[in-house]
C-alpha cells in the first residue's frame, strides 16, 4: 500500500507570552489519512527590544533540528518544521527561559463503553463499537485472557461469535451462548491508514438468582402488607361489633330501669 | 349526589387511606407507562428492530388499557372494586414478569401489550371510581390528590428504571419492576368497600344472574343519557389535543435550536407544573363556590389557549413560561374532569361512566398525535400542530356549554345536592 499524501495541513499554536512561565501549551492533532504537514509555532514578545531567541524542534524528546530567529518590528516570531510521521512534536524557544508547545498527532480514538454491559448466562449479548467521524479500514476484536489480549476468531468458532459489520463505522460483536467464562473485557481495534486504535468494551455475566432476589424480596413485602391490611380490618370491624353489642346492652339495661321506675 | 341505595360518603377518615390507595395506583400504572421509554432503547438494541415496531408495545398497552375501561368497570359494578383491583394488580405484574423471559417482540405484545394492559384496565377505573364515591364535598381535592401519583411516580421511575437496567439488564430490570408492580394488589387491598355486600345493588336485576352486569356492557344505559354522551364528546376533543406537548414538544424545541438537555428540560417543566396543577386544580374547585363545570371549562380553555400560543414562543424563557402554563392548566383539570362526570352521573353508574368515557377518549388520543405529526409533515414545523391541537381543547370546552343547567347559579346546585342528601 502506497503511502501517499492526500493534503497539506497547515497547524498553528496559539501565540504566547515568552516572559513568564505558563504551562505548557498542548494540543491534539487527529490523523486520518496521510498527509504533508506543516507545524507553526508563534510567539510574541510583550517588551520592543529586539531579541534573537533559540527555536528548537524535537520528535518524541529527539531533537530534530536547532536554529535563532529574531524578533521583527510586530513583536512576533514564527518557526515551522515539516513532518511526515505521527508523533509529538515539540517546539522550544529559549532565551533566559524556555517555553514550550506541543503538537500530539495522533489516530482518531475510539471510545468504548464506559459502564459494564451486562448479561445473563444462556442468553446473548451484541457489543458495539463505533467511530462516527473516521471510517477505518477494518476492525479486529480482542478478548482479554488472564493479562493477555488474545484475537477473537469468530470464523473458527460461528455458533459463539458473529461480527456484523454492514456499516464500515459500526462493529457489533454478538456473543451467543453466555457462559460465566465470558465475563471479560472486550477490545475493538480499528484499523486506518496511519495507525490503530482500541476501545473497551467490558461484558459482565449474572445469572436469574441476582434479580430474583429483589424480587422474591418485593414480594413478599407484599404478602405482608396485605396480610396487615385484611387483618387490621378484621380487627376494626371485631371491635365495631363489640362496641354495638355493648351499646344495645346498655340500652337495655336502661328500658328496664325505666320498666321499674314507672309504677 | 347520593341516591338512596348508596350511603352516604364519609368525606374522611378511610377515603384518605383510598385516596393513598389511588395515588399509588396512580404512580404504579401511569408512573411506570410514562418511563418506560428506558426500556425502549434495550429493546431496540436487543431485538435489533426499528423503532417504530418496538413503539407498539406501549402502544398496545395504553390501547388496551383505555379500550378495557367498560370491562373494568361491568366487573367491578358486579364484584365490588376490591377483587377486580386486586386482580388487575396480579395481572399486570405477572405480564412483566412474563415479559422479562421475551426472545421476541411479538412476545412483548403478548405480555406486555395485552396482559400488563388488561391488569391496568382493571386497577384504573375502579380506583378513580372509589374516590368518587367516599368523598362528596372534597371529592376534587381528593381525585386531584389521587391522579398527582402520575407525575411522581414518573418522577422516580425514570430514573430507578435505568438503574435496574444497569445493574441487571433489561430482563433483571423487568423482572424486578414486575415485583413493585405486585403493589398494585396491597393497593387494592386498601379499597375497602362502602357496604359489606358490593355494589350489587345498582343493577336492579342482579338478584337473578351474574350475567346482566357484563350484558350490561352491550347495551350501557349511559349510552342513552344526553348529558354523559355531551361531555364524552366534549373530552374526545379534549384529550385529541391534549397529549401533543407530550409528543412533540422535545421535538419542537429541538427544531428552534435548543439542545437535547434544554429540550427535555422544557417537558420537566411542563411535568413538575402538571403535578402542581393536579392538587391546586382539586383543592380550588372544593373551596370556590364556582359550578364544576365552570371550572372545568375555564381550565380547559386556558389549556387550549396556552398550547396555541406556545409557537409564539421563540425565546427559551417564553417557552418555558408556556410549558409550565401548559402543563398547571392540563393538570389542573383532570380531577375536575373525573369529579365532573360524578355529578353528571351520579355516583351509582361513576364506574360505568368512567369506564365508558376511557373507552371513547382513546378515539381521541389515537387520533391526536398522528394528525400533529402528519400536520408537522406538511407543513415543515410545529406551528400548526400546536394551534391545532389548542382548536381542540377549545372546541371541547365549548361542547361543555351545551351541557344542560350550564348557566345555573352555584347556589341552585348546591341546595339541589343537600336536598338529595337529607334523609
């Protein structure tokens, strides 16, 4: 395959303070196909003499080339270095202090799942991995083996793993046949023209006991509770009852008062 | 108004614990409907399928609910509210304990759609149907405190629900949801009846057979009684507009720009305001001594006025003002609609009434939301769905002009309601 380039990129900095010592400036550069690029470093002098500062350029704490640049009458100086490889590059201006920006040219990042994906033993599950913006060429899927990471070979093994791959930005693994085993985690690695990169995936394994528990908990709170309700109004209307029974004595043993009070 | 084969409403003391009772059926059936939307997006990943199939699970059981509402309330006119409740709790929870063993979706249909749906059916009505009949004077408070369980109940299940699916899953979280659905029945344990024997006696022929009570369902005699067939036409209106905010406000707010956070923050609002609305609505309409149905109008024409002019509102502020407007006024008047239709009924056929009325409104709510969106379609936004929807509801309330004594003073009502009552 052929490694040609598609497009020049130009990439600036932002401009910064050589006088005081600020964090460092960083930023991320995402790759997708090759390409001639450009890195521009810029900076400017908050003070008008006019000063000659050291730029040097360093790949990966390698130092690529070292030079002096001058201020002009704008205060500002640029110094630019042409690549062809991914890496991080840095560029370092010194005069009494040192300042410094880094460019981390990297391949597009997949993003996994951040939560477990969960399951249950017997069924089957699809995990997914996507990257929206930058198709890859391929996918590859890994499983973790103790330490190791370790191919998912779904052509050996068709009734266990079947990889859908209708859309070249979406791969789904469906994993049939749950067993506790398969609680591990899961890698998708996608493959582009500079490089590759990984997401995980974790699959965690139940069995029905886990939710059963809850439930047979809730329901028997249930049977309790309208155990309790039939029972308090049993008692209620028990002493409904007995309080009328009461009552009607009462009025009787009046009536007879009255009986042997009238002559 | 009590006629003399019912006694009379204790206005307290039990009808608490059956307005507790409601409430919690309330949360139980409506509260869980509305966040079920969890589970929507593990069936569609699950099962692979699209959208719009999965959607009919729901759909099914909402219909199925609504359409069972003349069962629900022949059984429960024959048994007594207590049995039929009790049953439709177990019905309900045994469809999502079932559901949670799907491998299909027609699976879900079955169990959810149509199992958990009848069990709905049977909890809803009859519930409503109790508050009615243990309260007379606070009955709208007590029915607006009772329906106010929908919004809390959503309130907590939204997020519980997707808690039970991280933790265990679609099928783990069913299954658990099924056991806090079984609540239904230490509910409808609560519901203890008025008289030791049931409701037998508000079928004059139920000394013969147990039959007449569900031949009853052929040919209701409120199908002939002018008053319930005006104010069932009022609310199929009524209910064709009402739940379009429901649908498409998220939507609409997503089209002017708002994002998705902002968007569904808008149909909180509206939620947290319907709740207001259900519990001041209630408590006002006991309080003022303004005629039911002249609330009940007022409310429903405010309803109708907020939605049309909710696409006036193009700046984030104005638009929450509308949703909440929107969402206290809906709310507001939907325990004045139940109490409302115990005066025009008469608490002897309320579960008959309510039953019916459920059975028609669907017509309405099938009808609502597809023609917003069809109007949405043709016209490239919402503006005309929105005004459509705000035509209903007033053309609703005024359907409730034409119920009659409407122009009465409250005054003559109420000594009309006295002189019933006094022995």
């Amino acid at each position: 395959m052929l490694f040609q380039p598609v497009e020049n990129v130009y990439l600036q900095s932002e401009p910064f303070w050589l006088w005081f010592s600020s964090a460092p400036v960083e930023e991320n550069v995402i790759l997708y196909s090759p390409a001639n690029i450009a890195l521009s470093c810029n900076l400017t002098s908050p003070s008008t003499d006019s000063a000659t500062v050291n730029v040097t350029w360093k790949k990966d704490n390698e130092t690529l080339r070292s030079s002096s640049v001058t201020f002009n009458e704008t205060k500002h100086v640029w110094s630019t270095q042409y690549i062809n490889q991914m890496g991080n590059y840095t560029c370092v201006f010194k005069r009494d202090q040192e300042v410094k920006a880094t460019f981390h040219l990297q391949v597009p990042q997949i993003e996994g799942k951040e939560h477990h994906v969960v399951s249950y033993v017997g069924d089957s599950v699809v995990l997914v991995c996507k990257s929206i913006k930058y198709i890859p060429i391929s996918w590859i899927w890994y499983m973790s083996n103790g330490s190791d990471q370790v191919a998912v070979n779904d052509s050996l093994m068709p009734d266990k793993y079947t990889v859908d791959e209708k859309y070249a930005n979406i791969t789904k693994l469906k994993i049939l046949k749950i067993s506790e085993e398969d609680d591990r985690s899961y890698w998708c690695q996608a493959v582009f023209k500079l490089g590759e990169s990984k997401g995980k995936v974790s699959l965690k394994v139940l069995t029905y006991m886990t939710p059963l528990k809850p439930f047979l908990a809730i329901a028997a709170e249930v049977i309790i509770l309208v155990a309790i309700i039939f029972l308090y109004e049993m008692y209620s209307k028990k002493k409904q009852m007995h309080a009328g029974t009461l009552q009607g004595e009462g009025s009787n043993v009046l009536k007879q008062n009255a009986l042997i009070m009238a002559p | 108004m009590t006629d003399g084969a019912h006694p009379e409403p204790p206005d307290g003391g039990w009808g608490w614990m059956v307005v507790l009772a409601a409430f919690l059926q309330a949360a139980l059936v409506f509260g869980l409907i509305r966040s079920f939307g969890v589970f929507f997006m593990e069936f569609v990943g699950y099962f692979g399928e699209l959208a719009g199939r999965v959607s009919w699970v729901t759909s099914i059981g909402i219909a199925v609910l609504q359409l069972g509402g003349p069962v629900s309330s022949a059984l429960s006119t024959q048994y007594g509210a207590r049995p039929v409740v009790m049953a439709g709790g177990f019905l309900s929870g045994l469809g999502l304990l079932l559901a949670s063993f799907a491998t299909s979706l027609t699976h879900l249909y079955l169990s959810i759609g149509l199992l958990s749906g009848l069990g709905w059916a049977l909890v809803f009505t009859p519930s409503v149907a109790s508050v009615a009949r243990y309260f007379a004077k606070r009955r709208t408070f007590a029915t607006g405190l009772a329906v106010s369980g929908a919004g809390l109940g959503s309130f907590a299940f939204s997020p519980l629900f997707q808690l039970l699916v991280d933790t265990y899953a679609w099928r783990g979280a069913l299954l658990v949801v099924a056991g806090i659905s079984f609540n239904l029945v230490a509910a409808g344990a609560l519901l203890r009846p008025l008289e030791p024997e049931g409701n037998k006696a508000a079928a004059p022929e139920a000394g013969w057979l147990r039959l007449p009570a569900l031949s009853s369902l052929c040919r209701p005699s409120l199908a002939s009684h002018r008053p319930f067939l005006l104010y069932a036409a009022a609310f199929i209106l009524v209910d064709a507009g009402y739940y379009i905010p429901y649908v498409h406000l998220v939507p609409h707010g997503r089209e002017l720009g708002f994002d998705e956070y902002r968007a569904a923050f808008l149909l909180s609002s509206a939620a947290v305001a319907d709740l207001c609305g259900r519990v001041a609505g209630g408590w006002l309409a006991d309080r003022l001594a303004v005629r039911l149905v002249h609330s009940l109008t007022l409310w429903t024409v405010l309803t109708g006025l907020s939605m049309a002019l909710v696409p006036l509102g193009r700046s984030y502020s104005l638009l929450m003002g509308l949703c909440i407007c929107y969402g206290f006024f809906a709310g507001a008047l939907v325990p004045l609609q139940f109490s409302g239709l115990a005066e025009i009924v008469g608490t002897g056929r309320i579960m008959e009434g309510i039953g019916l009325m459920q059975m028609v409104e669907s017509a309405g709510s099938l009808v609502g939301a597809p023609l917003s969106g069809w109007l949405r379609d043709m016209t490239g936004d919402y503006t005309a769905s929105f005004i459509v929807a705000g035509a209903f509801l007033l053309a609703g309330s005024l359907l409730l002009f034409a119920l009659p004594n409407y122009f009465s003073c409250p005054l003559d009502s109420t000594t009309k309601e006295e002189t019933t009552r006094d022995p």
